[in-house]
C-alpha cells in the first residue's frame, strides 16, 4: 500500500479490509428497500431533500422522478430499538441526524476534527474559526495528493462548533462563544467556490492570508495574494484584516481559478454577496440516461457559481454557462461556471440479475452444468456478519437463479431451500431478541440499522451499502417469482435499504446516506477520522449495491424505489469508470498506473487497505463480477482492459481473485473472452473467490463470448 503522508491511521475496525478465503462463500449484486410500511408522504415531492424547494427554472433531460414515500418510523420500528453503535458525533448540534459516510463527516466525529474537501475548497475547523485552502495536487508513482494547507485563516472569536444542518451536498456549521451562544452559521458545499459567514449577532472576524492580507479591490471584493493562490471576500465591513458584520450580515470568502480572467473575478464577486444557505438533490431516469440536478439555494434568491468535475462533463452533457477559468483538483480540473443548477447524465444502468446466455455453445453450457453441480455441493456452511452472511447469501442466491437459467433446477433445488431459509432467518423482525448473529437492530442515537454480528467496521457504520446490498440482492433474486416470500420479509429488507438509500431525510434516517450526489458516487467510511477526507475503495461493490436495491425493488413492486434504484446504479457505474477502472491520467504525469484503487477526498491511491499486490489493487474494482459488471466496459477503449488486466497478472492468473480478472478480461473482446475461457477451465480453486464459483465465473466469460461489450 502507497503510505499516505497525511493520513490520520484508523484502528483495524475502521479500516476497509478485504478477507479472503476460508470464510464464506458469494457472488454478486445488491440491495433495495420499502414496500408495506408505507405511508403518504406530506409535501411538495419535486426535491428529494424533503424541504419543498423546487428546482428553478427548466430541468433538462428526464422528468424529475417521485422519490419513494416511506413511513420511516414504522420502519425502524420492525427491528429491536438497541445502542450497539461506535461512534460518538461530538460536535453536533441537538435534533440533528449523525451524518456518517459523508464527505464532511470529519467535522463531525472523534476528539478533533478533520478536514474537509468540499472541491475547489477545502476546510478546516479550528478552536476560534476555520481554514481555508485550494489544494495542489503532488503526484508520485502511486498517489496523488492534494492536503488541506490553511492558507485563509478566519477568527471569529468562537469557543466550539457544532453541525446545525446539512444533506448530502452541504453542511452549515455553528460556531458558538464561551456560553453557547450562536455567534453565526459556516455553510460549505461540494462544488461551490464559496464559504460564508453569516452573523447571528454582532461580531467582528479577522481574516488572514498566508504571504498576504485582504485590501480593498475591484467589483466591491477585498483581494488577497497568497503566492500560489488568489483570493476574495465580500460582504460586510473590511479594515484591514477585520470584517465587521451586524445581525443578519454575510461574508464570503473564496479562491479565484489560476490566471482568472476579469470576468472571471467579476462573476465571483458578484456570486459571493449572495450566499449558498444548501443544496437540493433531484433526479430522473430516461430510457437512455439517469440525470442528477443539483440546486444550490441562495439567501437571497441570486444566481451563483459552481464547478464541475470530469465525470459531469463526460459524453452528452447540457449547456452550462462555463468557460470562466478552471481550479486543480486530484480528480482533474474543476471548470467554473455560473449559475444555481448543476444538471448532468450518466448512461441508463437497470438492475440486471441474470446473465445473456443466448448464444453459449452446447459444450460451454455442458461444462457451466458440471460446475455449478460442483459448486452447489461445495457450498459452506452460511457465516454470521453482515459482510459475509450477505455473499454466502448473494452467492447462493445466484447460483439458484443460473441453474434455473440452464434449465436444471432440480440442481439447485436443495440450495434453494436452505438459502430462503437464510434469508428468512436474516429478515425476522425480532431475531435480535433470540440471538446475537444473522438479524438487525435499530441504534436510536447513530440513527442507523445494524447486524449484532459486525465486520469490518458496520457498528463504525462503515460499509454499510456493501454489505446490505448483498443481502437485499439475494432477497430480489429469491423472491423474483415468490411475491408472498417477498411480503414476508419486506419489513426487514426496507428498512436495511433504508437505511443505505433513504431518497428524503426523517428523523430516523438521514437522506441518501451512502451516495454522495455531487461526486457520483459513495463514500464508505462512516466517521471518517482522516485527513485525506473520506474514502471508498470497492466501487464494483458500490454498483452491486444499487443494482441489488433495484433488484430487490423489481421483485416487491416498488416502482418508485426502482427508479432511484436506477439513478444511483447508473450514476456510480459512470463514476466508477471515470475515477477508479477506466480513469483519464494524462495531466498526472508521474502517476505510473492504469487504474486507481482507493479514492478519497483530497487524495487518489493505487493501494488497498488490505493487500499491496497488483491482482488486488484491481479485483477489488471488480468485485463480484456479477451481470451487472458489464457495465465495466461501456464505452471503454478495450486496450485499457487488457492494460489493466495484464498490470494485475504479472505471474498469470493462478493468483487470488484470479476468477474476477479473467471474467474482467473477458470483457475487452470475443476473442478475449476465448482466451479466458481456456484459462478458466484449468484455473486452481484457489484462485476462486468465495463469493464466486467456477460455474459463475464459465457463466460470465461465455455470455461476455456471446455479447461483447467493450467500447459500446
């Protein structure tokens, strides 16, 4: 592993491991959640934020979807109310939701908090006020690295902070005096060039600038130079370094892009006077692409400025009032434009829980058949946690789907049963109550559900979408034809998708807990006690478990569930490409790797948290190789696959997760996928993950023969 430089190391349970062999067994797809509990939803529904803001003005592409009406304290009371949670949200305000697995989670959680990266900015909290910075990126041959380097420093005089709101986008922080008292409120938000003060009462800040001081400038906008960045603030009373503001009073401080031009600096200005107060999410699903609109809410009505990251800029994106100038960033250029909605698409990606096989020749289907009967007698005994539980159960699950695919179900039926019955054990809704293992209990005070069995850091709330998805995955596709078994256990199977996926904020759950809107994708790590940001590093399982949630959502007749289903599974998958398997390296120079393994705020890894070795710096992208995985190719130049492939295979394919990248190679091509197929017959057991099987993996690399995909 590339060992970060400003990295605050977790203890082994916060910590994204990977456990190999010997453990349990699973294939692949994920999670989905509410049915019966619902209830009507009260409000407007044109803002999944639950606030009743609609968006302004005309919303391109699909029409805004209806988030899925849940009844969210119904849900949360199926399971037993208990405190097994280790986290402890110490500078959050009363009556707010802990947002874990946030972007700005560091703010919020362990004895100091951390920074964070909001994109261009980045933030710090400090004993009086908070930091500013514009991070550089540094690339070395395994990592890029841009850290938080305070270059603004604001003083407001403050004793505390506190987290008095927030959604997935933007977080407004209270910074209090000695008695408690509110002095104003800090609001931050992804994308947005700008941070404000507003006061509470009257207060007086200080601003400083490192190799500088603010001083009187163009536009109505006090200018500082700090060497390698430029910087402006408007709003109240500026002498010298002091800005006087009264009750009501706002001040925005911001960077300029490098080289900005006079436009540039007049838009900004301009932007600034009117703050950013939050951000609402909206969504909707075509029959090509899922689109994601951000409206960034401003006191004053006004429009203001946002920048957008490569992966909202890729393939047919709307028109946007850009061209202002463009801010660095780890993930590549953040170009500026002005305005208050941020619309962008990703390729349509509906659940998928079953491979084409259309088109297989007799002997691949022969000797899938032979396989799979080998596979389901091998199938081990069924593991208590989360995380394994949901891959024994996800492995099963497919494996019953396959056989009843190849027209041999009497194969499978044994296997069948004992997985509904798992299933059926995971979803009682008082299981807690009878033992310590395979059931879930609801934690009031992290407002979160978790299994009593926990692995790799769920009662951190850590990987929570990883491992439900699994579960809820194996819950579509045993109950895709059973809709008394689905009824049965929906209760259980909802609230676990809630809890990863909830469209609008209750006071239970917090609103799309795992999925960042802005960045594409999710984050993992629950209180993120890092000074990189947060992280995720299985974007292959990240996909899994939206697939999983519309997977799940098909098979319990839940439309609107299944639409959000599709958002989130098509917009990770793009970003999944965009920034992990297929990513654009070429202004990195010194980065000495096709791919990226572990992503994070302010820093990008070819690592993992668990092994150094290049087969699973790259299988773990890849993971589970499900049918959802083809998504791994669209659009993708097959020679990236084969680079990457033979990067992981320095000493061939006999290694572990060596099934994942056969079938990952198998996507590059047919005549790829022949290769692999001859390498897969003869492949060591060993080299099969125990979330996959032989017959899975013949499965995938003949249907991958049948159907290229690569470059469409």
């Amino acid at each position: 592993m590339s060992e970060p430089t400003t990295e605050v190391r977790p203890p082994p349970t916060n910590r994204r491991r990977w456990f190999i062999a010997g453990t349990a067994a699973a294939l692949a797809v994920v999670l989905g959640s509410v049915v019966a509990l619902w209830a009507p939803w009260s409000g407007d529904e044109t803002a999944s934020d639950g606030t009743g803001s609609a968006p302004e003005g005309p919303v391109s592409g699909p029409a805004d979807a209806t988030p899925p009406k849940v009844d969210s304290a119904a849900l949360v009371a199926a399971v037993p109310d208990q405190q097994v949670a280790k986290i402890d949200p110490v500078r959050l305000a009363d009556g707010v939701v802990p947002p874990t697995n946030r972007w700005y989670s560091g703010l919020v959680f362990g004895d100091q908090p951390q920074p964070v990266f909001a994109e261009p900015l980045s933030f710090g909290l400090t004993d009086s006020g908070f930091t500013l910075g514009l991070p550089t990126p540094t690339v070395s041959e395994k990592t890029i690295i841009a850290p938080h380097v305070a270059t603004v420093t604001v003083d407001a005089g403050a004793a505390s902070a506190q987290v008095s709101a927030a959604d997935p986008v933007s977080v407004t922080i209270d910074l209090l005096d000695a008695s408690g008292a509110v002095l104003g409120h800090v609001v931050l938000a992804e994308g947005s060039p700008f941070v404000s003060f507003t006061a509470e009462k009257d207060v007086t800040l200080s601003s400083t600038v490192a190799g500088g001081s603010f001083a009187a400038g163009a536009d109505g906008a006090a200018t500082a130079d700090a060497g390698t960045s430029q910087w402006g603030l408007v709003g109240g009373t500026s002498d010298g370094g002091s800005t006087t503001l009264g009750k009501g009073e706002s001040a925005s401080w911001y960077a300029l892009p490098p080289k900005a031009s006079a436009a540039a600096k007049k838009a900004l200005a301009t932007a600034a006077a009117d703050p950013v107060t939050g951000v609402d999410t909206t969504y909707g699903v075509g029959d090509d692409v899922a689109r994601t609109t951000l409206t960034y809410k401003t006191a004053g009505g006004s429009p203001t400025a946002y920048v957008t990251m490569p992966h909202q800029r890729t393939g047919d994106q709307p028109a946007r009032d850009c061209g202002l100038g463009a801010y660095p960033s780890v993930y590549g250029d953040l170009e500026l434009c002005t305005g208050s909605q941020l619309t962008s698409y990703a390729p349509a990606l509906p659940a998928d829980g079953e491979l084409d096989l259309e088109g297989i020749s007799a002997d691949q289907k022969s000797a899938i058949v032979d396989a799979l009967k080998a596979d389901v007698a091998a199938t081990p005994d069924y593991p208590s946690d989360t995380y394994f539980g949901g891959k024994w159960l996800n492995r099963a699950a497919s494996l019953v789907v396959l056989g009843d695919q190849l027209g041999v179900p009497d194969v499978v039926a044994d296997l069948k049963t004992k997985s509904v019955g798992v299933l059926k054990e995971w979803a009682e809704s008082d299981g807690c109550t009878q033992r310590d293992a395979r059931c879930f209990v609801y934690d009031k005070s992290a407002r979160s559900v978790i299994g009593l069995t926990p692995s790799f850091g769920s009662d951190e709330l850590n990987d929570h979408h990883f491992h439900y998805g699994y579960i809820l995955a194996a819950a579509g596709l045993l109950t895709q034809d059973d809709p008394a078994l689905a009824k049965e256990i929906a209760p259980v199977m909802n609230l676990i998708g809630q809890d990863i996926a909830a469209a609008k904020p209750s006071s239970e759950l917090p609103q799309l807990r795992s999925f960042d809107p802005y960045t594409g994708h999710s984050w993992a790590s629950g209180t993120s006690p890092f000074a990189d940001g947060n992280n995720q590093e299985s974007s292959s399982e990240a996909v899994n478990a939206w697939n999983g949630l519309g997977l799940w959502a098909k098979a319990s007749g839940q439309k609107d569930l299944g639409t959000e289903a599709t958002w989130l599974a098509s917009t990770e998958a793009s970003t999944a490409r965009t920034y992990w398997t297929a990513p654009d390296m070429s202004s990195f120079e010194g980065f000495d790797h096709t791919m990226v393994s572990l992503n994070w705020g302010g820093k990008r890894d070819y690592a993992t948290w668990f092994s150094p070795d290049p087969n699973a710096i790259l299988a773990i992208q890849l993971i589970p190789m499900g049918p959802v995985q083809t998504y791994l190719a669209a659009g993708v130049d097959p020679e990236k696959i084969r680079a990457s492939v033979k990067e992981a295979t320095p000493q061939g394919y006999g290694v572990q997760f060596g099934d994942y990248l056969l079938m990952y190679s198998a996507l590059a091509g047919a005549d790829d996928a022949a290769a692999a197929w001859t390498e897969a017959t003869s492949l060591p057991d060993t080299s099969i993950d125990d979330g996959s099987s032989r017959s899975a993996m013949l499965a995938f690399i003949a249907s991958a023969q049948a159907h290229p995909t690569a470059g469409r």
